[in-house]
C-alpha cells in the first residue's frame, strides 16, 4: 500500500514536475541560442516526450516558467499559450547577454499518517505551506526535498556569466564552458552543484535531438568529478538535451516496503552545439 | 602553390632582415590587397551573401576587417542574421557594435571585388603570421570559409590565394 503510494507520488511529480521519469523526458527548445540584432526575440517550445526533440505526449506547464535578463532583472513570457502536446512562449531579449528561462519546483514529497491509515503529502506540498497541508491529527510525517530545474540559456552578442550565480538549492550548472559557445568537436565543461556544493559522482546524461530519425539513441552517459564537473565532447552540431539527477535511493538488503524517502534534485537544460 | 610557399620564405628571411636593420625598409609593402570573388549562382530565390573578412594571430583577439551586410534597413534589421556567419561571430562579431565603423559595407553583387587593408587596418603591427580569414553566408543559401595565411613584414607581390566551392569563388591577396 504504501508502496504504491509512493510510487504514485513520484509518478506524479516526474510528470508534472520536473523530474524525469523513465521514459518521459521533459525539454524546452528555444528556436536560437545564439542572437545577433537590434530587436531580438526567442520563441521557445516546452514540452514532456518520448524522443526529443518532438512534441508527442504532454504539454510542459508554463506556470512556474520565468526569464532573467542578463542584469538579473525578471524579463516577461508572452505569448503563452498551452496546446495538446506542447507549450509555445515568447521572449523578448532586450538588453545584450546570456538570458536565463526557467522553471523551478522545490517540493516537499512525503507522506504522514492519519487514522491509521498513511497518505502521501499533496502535490504541491512546500517547505512554506507544509504546516497547512497537514491535516489535523496527522503524524508520522515523513518529508523529502526535491528540486527540480529546467532551464535553457540564450545569448544576445557576446555570452555573459552574470546570470550564473548559485541560488544554493537543487542541482545548478556554473559554466566552466559558456553554455552558448558550443562547437562539435570540441569538449565543453560544466560544473554541477547540489545545493551550492560541487556535486560529486551524479550521472549525467546527454542525448542528441533527433531521435525519431534514427535507430540507436546516442546516448552519452557521463558522471561527474569529484569538483562536481563533467566534460563533454561534442560528437557533431545540434540540439542535445542534457539531464543530471541525483541517484534514487536504494532499499537496505532484505527491507520490504518503499525505498526510504531520500532528498532529490534534477536538472535539465538544451544545449545548442553549433557546426563548426 | 609552390610560388606561394617561397614568398612565405623569402618573406620569412626578409622579416629577421627588418628587425635586424631596422627602421624597416622604406620599400616594405604597407597595404594588403584582396580580391575576392562572388559566385554567380543559379537559384531560385538569390540574395547576396554576407561577408566577413577578419584577421587571426595566435595569442591575440581576432580582428575584423569587413563585413558586408545589409546594413540599411530600416532599424538596423539586416543585424538580425550577422549571427549565420558563425565563425566570424563567435571570433570576433558577437563583441562588436552595428554599424562598425570603416568595418561595415554593403553586401556585393556576384563578380570579382577588390579591397585593400593598410597594415594598421589589419590589426597586422606585430612581426609574425597571421591568418586572413573569409566567411560567406547567404540567406536561404549556404556557408563557406576560407583561409589565407600571411606573414608580416610581407614581400610585394602575390602572396596566397583559396579557391571557394560554393559560396564564395577565387579569393587572393597581394602586398604593395
């Protein structure tokens, strides 16, 4: 029961969330990454998947998304608008650097006991409002953090690192390589950090777009260093979507019942390699 | 090919005469001539291609010397699309301001054009090798690059030429 509760749960939040489930890969796909003019805009396409990049299952929720400006000034979404199996915005690039668009959840999950019975915290649970989502008489409230990240960068003229300061929480990307000067053939750095820390040994995944044209996935599995960077080689141009996570938690040996409720992070971004 | 290779040599030679002697010989070339052709394309839809000439020195910023777009329209919107000619901006374009001063012109027509760069303009000062390099992008087209290395202080006369396949056709320089 509680099993399946659980299990549930974490269904829930990889679909609505941005956690990446199994088979479901969630993405935004900004229609440059590399802007030159006077009058700059972005549309970008945001969608959950099977293969990337196609709009073929849900639409990603545009309500937690948001753009900073290279100033660090938050910057509108126009144009939004939901459809069957994909979400459409604009935004406007008004001022020259590296743009940030996001969409953060930082969530409780966990579950509590009520009249004998045990019940997964409601989606949507916070640090803030945990207090309120708990009903009268509840106990045994177990809780776990999970933040989840997804994020796309976009450069007017000359790329910019402003934007790149850590907030501390969930798993966050600090450029080693300017995540828009990507060329095939060469090797990008990204360091990784978990709630502010280099974060050590998380697989990272990396996966060309264009996946419905071809048999074999390309996926490139890669783990993080010990100072939280990994470095990737570009095997040609184009859009890959690229995934950290940290590792599920495993049952102790013989322990029936949910894997124990660990705190989770994941991270999920669109790079555009360029040919070179 | 091997015409080219000795101007380099002979240029080579030249230039440990002028730090050795110097004040430099009066008769040291001082300007750089390019030509560069335009292929006449037969396609449907044809807009000339943007250009852009800039010159690589290992250890140094890149430095451009043109670049042909159209930089007419109204709100600066041919800016728009400097951005395809994608070497060039990474090197050197995405740093700069539209319209650039003595950098910007106008996109050409298909034939052979011919431009010169006085030293200066070339960013080339410093004794040693340098790279002119050559981008075409052309709207609904292609792209191409290409690549002439130099050496400074030059010898007068031919100095290096590429042959474009697609987007851009023979392109030389000379020193005078």
């Amino acid at each position: 029961m509680k099993t399946r509760l659980l299990i549930a749960a974490s269904a829930a939040l990889a679909l609505f969330a941005a956690a990446p489930a199994q088979a479901h890969r969630q993405w935004m796909l900004p229609s440059s990454t590399v802007l030159s003019g006077d009058d700059v805009w972005v549309t970008v396409d945001a969608a959950v998947s099977n293969d990337l990049f196609y709009f073929e299952h849900q639409p990603l929720r545009l309500d937690a998304v948001k753009a900073w400006a290279p100033d660090g000034s938050e910057a509108s979404i126009e144009n939004k608008a939901t459809g069957r199996y994909r979400s459409t915005f604009d935004v406007h690039l008004t001022q020259k650097g590296t743009w940030r668009i996001a969409s953060v959840a930082d969530m409780l999950m966990g579950s509590y006991d009520l009249d004998g019975k045990t019940e997964r915290l409601p989606r949507g649970t916070t640090a803030a409002n945990l207090a309120e989502r708990l009903p009268a008489g509840a106990t045994n409230v177990r809780t776990a953090e999970a933040n989840n990240r997804n994020e796309i960068f976009v450069t007017v003229g000359e790329p910019t690192t402003t934007l790149f300061t850590p907030t501390g929480k969930g798993i966050e990307l600090v450029p080693v390589t300017h995540p828009n000067d990507l060329f095939a053939g060469e090797t990008a750095t990204f360091q990784f950090l978990l709630d502010g820390k280099p974060a050590a040994g998380l697989p990272v995944t990396v996966i060309p777009g264009g996946i419905r044209y071809r048999d074999q996935l390309g996926q490139i599995d890669l783990k993080t260093g010990a100072d939280g960077t990994v470095a990737i080689n570009w095997p040609e141009p184009g859009m890959y979507w690229l995934n950290v996570t940290t590792p599920q938690a495993e049952r102790e040996d013989g322990a029936g019942g949910p894997p124990p409720l660990a705190r989770r992070a994941s991270y999920v971004t669109t790079l555009e390699v360029m040919a070179p | 090919m091997q015409t080219e290779f000795r101007s380099v040599l002979t240029g080579a030679s030249l230039g440990l005469g002028a730090v050795l002697s110097a004040p430099a010989l009066a008769a040291d070339p001082g300007t750089m001539e390019v030509s560069i052709t335009i292929p006449q394309l037969k396609v449907a839809e044809y807009h000339r291609p943007y250009v852009a000439i800039w010159v690589e020195k290992a250890g140094a910023p890149a430095k451009t010397v043109a670049i042909w777009y159209d930089h007419d329209m109204k709100n600066n919107e041919g800016t728009k699309w400097l951005r395809d000619v994608r070497q060039w901006w990474r090197a050197s374009g995405r740093s700069m301001r539209f319209p650039a001063n003595g950098v910007t012109g106008a996109t050409r027509a298909p034939g052979t054009h011919k431009i010169a760069f006085s030293r200066a303009q070339l960013g080339a000062q410093a004794p040693g090798d340098y790279v002119l390099v050559i981008e075409a992008a052309r709207e609904v087209g292609g792209r191409e690059l290409l690549r002439i290395p130099f050496r400074w202080p030059a010898k007068a006369g031919a100095a290096g030429r590429a042959a474009g396949k697609t987007e851009l056709g023979t392109v030389s320089i000379s020193f005078r």
